[in-house]
C-alpha cells in the first residue's frame, strides 16, 4: 500500500519541485509560451489519444462526465452560500472554492495511481472541469461571459473527435496515432513544471483567509466526491478517481482568471499555495483510502 502511494505521488511532486526550484534559482519557465502550447496542443493531443484507445466504454465517459457536472454545480452552489454568509466577495473567491485542479495535479495522480484505465476517468472529469472552468469559471471572475471562446477552443473538439473515433472504432493510422500521443506525451509532465514554477513566483495574503478557504476545497471536494460517487452507483477505479479529482487543490487558471480582470489576484494566490502545499497531506491521505 505505502510502496503503491508513493510511486503514485513521489514523481508528481518531485516534478513541480524541479520546476519550483528551477525558477528559484534564477531561472526561467517562460509560461507565456507553455500555457499556450499544452492548452491549444498538448492537452487536445492527450484527450484525443486517450479517448480513442477506448480504454474505458462511451457510456462510462458520459457518466464521469454527467458525475463531474453535478460535482462542478455542487461546489458552485455551496460556496456562493458560504461567501454570502461570510460577507467576501463572489467574483473574486467562488471559481476558486469551485473549480480544483483536476489538470496539473489530477491527471497525473490519476495515472500513477490507476494506471492508463485511470487516466481515462480523469481526462473525462478534466475535460468537464476545463469547459466549465474556461466559461463559467471566467464568466464569474470578468462578470460577463463569452460563450464564443468556448467554441473555439481545441479541447472541446478534441473531447468530440476522440469520442466518435471510440463509439465508431475508427482504426488511425499508426503514424498520426503515434504522433497524436508523442505529443500528448508531453503534457502532464510541463503541466507540472509549470504548476512548481508558478508555485514559487505566488505568495500568501492573508494567510488565515487563505487556510481557511483552502480547507473549504480540500474537505467539501472530497466530500461531495463520496456523495456523487455513492449517488451514481460508482465503483472501483472511477469512483477513486472522482473523489481523488474532486479533491484537489485550488486550480491555478483560477489565479490566472484573478490576474487578467485584476479581481485581487493576491487573494487567490494565497489560495493556490496554501491548498496546494496542504494536498501534499491530503491527497496521500486520500489515497489510502482508495486504493
């Protein structure tokens, strides 16, 4: 069990350390240039790849992905009423409380964890999370909504062509398969590099707001994961992997979000580093659980 946790969650965070390190030595993690290249590339290339190897059955796509919306719409809810009880600011706070980081984190822990069958349930939750994080997310933070953005983003039509390649098991030729995962191969790993190197440009205000938020996302994702998944019937490696992405930390688009409509990105900052520094706890935590 403890050989199984470790080989799961040592590389994900030796490798945000190295990119955590990196930075602090003076060196640089250009994200200007990265962001774009795992959100428009590598991270379609990855969601194609893994959908259309039809590691798991269309249905059980739809229903992770059925399972993720209700889990999304239920920290929506719950922490618009916990800012409205506590008088703080909805724009600023509520993509935060709602959206974890099911990406850098949670691909990766999936994976190591469940192995390709894993990965599989977790791309479903990630693609959800990422169309409703990009809209619903953004909208809330800018006060308005652009529903052409989503549209035009590769992740959904990555989600789209991957499914209908499964559902019709369409056979790809071995080059553009090949290159398609070549690609996508290089995601989960920059993902976290640069989650350590935005780790170590951010720092905490307010540090017991910070803590107290943070516990927020951390124990009300996994509680409504153990809800959700009990509510659908999950079992084994999809009910593990819903809870485990439910649980994780702050995402840091929720930063970025913060940053680019100057809705006190400090706050959110804080809110990044602290949960994520605490899911080092938690989520071991929660994979004894569930393994």
């Amino acid at each position: 069990m403890i050989s199984t946790i470790l080989a799961a969650v040592l590389p994900v965070l030796l490798t945000a350390l190295i990119g955590f390190l990196w930075v602090r030595s003076g060196r640089s993690i250009e994200a200007g240039v990265l962001t774009p290249l795992v959100a428009d590339l590598g991270t379609p290339c990855l969601i194609f790849s893994t959908l259309s190897k039809a590691v798991i059955p269309p249905w059980a796509f739809a229903e992770m992905a059925t399972a993720t919306a209700l889990s999304l719409l239920t920290f929506v809810v719950i922490g618009m009423v916990v800012l409205k009880l506590s008088g703080l600011k909805i724009r600023t706070y509520l993509p935060a409380i709602s959206f974890p980081n099911s990406g850098n984190l949670g691909l990766p822990m999936a994976l190591y964890a469940f192995g390709q069958q894993g990965l599989s349930y977790a791309i479903a939750f990630f693609s959800i999370a990422s169309i409703a994080n990009y809209t619903i997310g953004q909208a809330i933070a800018a006060g308005r909504a652009d529903w052409r953005f989503m549209i035009r983003m590769p992740l959904v039509h990555a989600v789209w062509l991957g499914i209908l390649v499964a559902l019709f098991r369409v056979e790809l030729p071995l080059w553009l398969s090949n290159t398609v995962s070549l690609l996508g191969g290089l995601t989960i790993p920059i993902m976290l590099l640069m989650l350590g190197s935005s780790l170590a440009r951010l720092r905490v205000a307010a540090f017991p707001r910070a803590v107290a938020i943070s516990a927020l996302r951390l124990s009300m994702g996994a509680v409504v994961g153990f809800g959700v998944a009990w509510l659908f019937g999950l079992e084994g490696t999809a009910r593990a992997v819903l809870i485990m992405q439910c649980a994780m930390p702050v995402a840091v688009y929720s930063y970025l979000f913060a940053q680019r409509w100057n809705n006190e990105p400090e706050e959110i900052a804080g809110l990044v580093v602290v949960s994520t520094l605490a899911a080092v706890v938690t989520v071991p935590t929660l994979l004894t659980l569930l393994l």
